[in-house]
C-alpha cells in the first residue's frame, strides 16, 4: 500500500478525497512561459549568477543524491540529463544504497554509485548537491549526508518538494526558499524562520537554491550551466531542449487547487477499474529528459501510468549515460496502449505533445490536472 501511495507522488489531496482514500500526486516545476509576467531585475539575476559561482572547481562536481525506494523521476532525471549534456561539470547521480533507485511515478534506474562510495573519492565534496523529491522527507543518511555536504562548502538545491528535505536538514533557517505551490504552507509550518518567495521559480540566498514544481528543473540547471560556462553554452543547450527563453519569473497565483481539479482528481480516481498501462518502448540513446517528462505526465492523469518494456531485462544505457531497468521485458506492445516514440522530439516538445495526447485521449481538464501537478501552465 505505501509503494501505491509514493507512486502517486507528492502532490497530496487527502483532504479533497476523504471518501476514495489518501491519494498523493507528485510535483514538476513551473511553468515555461512567462508571456505577460514582469521581467527578473537585470541586478537579481546578476546576483543569482554570482551567488552560483562553482565554490571549488574550474570544473565543478554535481551530485544528484536519491533513496532507493522511490525518488521523484523527473525531479532526478532532468537535472542529471540536462547538466550531463552541456559538458561543464562533472555529474554523478547517487543513492542511498547499494542497487537499483526506484523512481516515482516511472521507471527503474542503477546509479553511478552510493553516498559512501562517494565520499571515498571526493573527501572534500561536491561543488553543488541536487536534492530531488523524495517518498520521506526524514531519511537519516539523506539528512546527515546534505548536512556534511554543505559543511564542506557545496551549494545545496532542492528541487521542487526537495526543498522539504533541505528544510528537514535545517539550512532553511533564516533564508528565502520556494518549493512547489502545493507544499507551501507545509514548508512554512515546519520551517519557521524560513522566508518563502512568491513569483519566482529559482530562489537563491547563502549557498541554498530551492525551485518551485518539477519543470523548473529545465530553468535551474540552465542557470548552474550559465553560472558555470556563461550565457551562450546556457543558450545552445536551452535551443537543444526546445525552450526559447527561461529565467527565474513564475506566477505563483495561477497554481491553486481549484474545483475543476478536485473534481477530475475525484472522477478519474473513481474510474479505478478503467486505467491503463501504457508502455514506453525503451530503445538505447533515449533522451532521458524527454522520456521522464513524457512518463511523468501520463503516470499523473489518475487513469494511466507509463511502463518501459524492452527486449532483455538488462538496463539500457540513454543519451546522457545513466541506466534504465526495464519495467518489463517485450518485444512489442498493444497498438492501443503504446505511447508514440519519442524520436528526435525536444523535452519542451515532447511534454507539449503528451499534454495534447492526454487531452485527446481523457479530455482537456485531465491535461489541465497533469499540467498543474508539474506546475507547467499550458
């Protein structure tokens, strides 16, 4: 029962369903559309490039840390497949464990090593820690670990509900924070001192950078990289991605549990008996930022969920080096329950045709959901 409810990740709505049982629904940063809101200071920016500075080295070392139980995928997979490709850092995706990272809400992956393993080779640390969400905010080898890493001079980031973690290892005390619209009030509550920004999707203060729901991974990692290797690389792997434009502004607002959404959450739900399993056909040199995306979307529409089928069980390497194991092992899938493959599709293409899809496939106020839990505005 608790592997069913990380699954559906962090984006709770108990209160709404009381009836149906405790559903968690997980978080994807902000939207990447900005049309309309104020322009980020050109001295605020400056700032938050500064304040990013690689604190150790030319090239700097990046560590993305995950539980082996269940760690959110896009929150993971995007900032390591986004920083690995613009080649001005070394990255390292880590657990807590031995073996496989189970990420929610899809897919199954083995990473570069353990934190221990880790700390072995680079007894003074990283230069930047990536903490992504996670099922528990209270693992003990999570906490400790970020602790030690920030006392050793990292820049610590907690992505979306990762700011929850960040905040449970006490370094959100006295700093400006953000996190994912619907985890607001929750990071208040537990972090008093803490002082939460509105309408930005990056906030930064004293070695400590929290970002809003998931797809604000794509807006952080390209600020590290412009931070690390200056505008134009930042601009060339933004083209790579399919986003025209990104910096810090969000419009906080526009991110609320509203009616329409509780009632499909409560509709969809209610359909238990109609969802499907769509499979992902797992090729090697997948984009696996454009993979998470598409199978974070359709495992958060309360009528689906993505699984990757390939021809062996052996992990299969993607575009940026990491291992995916196989949900199962096929070598074809039912015409009508198979996602289109992602091809040469650009992650900012690739959520943008899902959400279509989904639409297509469920009716509009379902995509309205999925895009509101990745705090994405259409």
């Amino acid at each position: 029962m608790k592997k069913r409810l990380v699954l559906w990740s962090c984006l709770g709505v108990a209160a709404l369903l009381a009836t149906i049982g405790t559903v968690w629904m997980l978080s994807l940063p902000p939207a990447l559309q900005v049309d309309g809101m104020p322009s980020v200071p050109k001295e605020e920016a400056d700032a938050t490039l500064a304040a990013l500075k690689p604190p150790k080295r030319q090239r700097p070392l990046i560590a993305i840390i995950g539980i082996n139980d269940a760690t959110e995928t896009t929150d993971y997979l995007m900032p390591y497949g986004i920083l690995r490709r613009a080649d001005v850092a070394d990255v390292v995706a880590l657990a807590t464990k031995p073996g496989p990272v189970t990420l929610y809400p899809a897919f199954k992956i083995m990473p570069d090593m353990t934190v221990a393993e880790f700390d072995k080779r680079h007894m003074d640390g990283a230069d930047f820690v990536i903490v992504p969400a996670m099922s528990r905010d209270d693992d003990p080898v999570v906490l400790e670990w970020i602790r030690g890493q920030a006392a050793k001079g990292a820049i610590i980031v907690g992505v979306c509900a990762g700011a929850k973690i960040v905040g449970a290892a006490g370094l959100l005390d006295g700093r400006q924070a953000t996190t994912h619209w619907y985890f607001i009030e929750e990071l208040r509550k537990k972090n008093p001192a803490m002082r939460y920004v509105a309408d930005r999707r990056i906030v930064v203060d004293r070695g400590v950078m929290t970002t809003t729901g998931i797809t604000a991974s794509m807006p952080m990692a390209l600020t590290l990289i412009e931070a690390i290797a200056g505008r134009p690389r930042a601009e060339a792997v933004a083209q790579d991605l399919g986003l025209p434009h990104w910096d810090a502004r969000h419009e906080s607002e526009a991110f609320a549990v509203t009616r329409p959404f509780a009632l499909t959450v409560v509709g969809n739900s209610l359909a238990f008996w109609n969802r499907e399993q769509l499979g992902i056909d797992l090729r090697p040199g997948a984009d696996e930022v454009s993979l998470a995306l598409v199978a974070d979307a359709w495992s958060r529409t309360y009528r689906s969920r993505a699984v990757a089928f390939a021809r062996s069980e052996d992990p299969l390497e993607t575009r940026s080096h990491i291992r995916i194991i196989p949900d199962k092992v096929a070598t074809n899938w039912s015409a009508d329950h198979l996602l289109p493959a992602i091809g040469s599709q650009r992650p900012a293409e690739a959520l943008d045709r899902a959400l279509q899809a989904i639409a297509a496939r469920y009716g509009p106020s379902t995509a309205d959901l999925v895009a509101m839990q990745l705090e994405y505005r259409r």
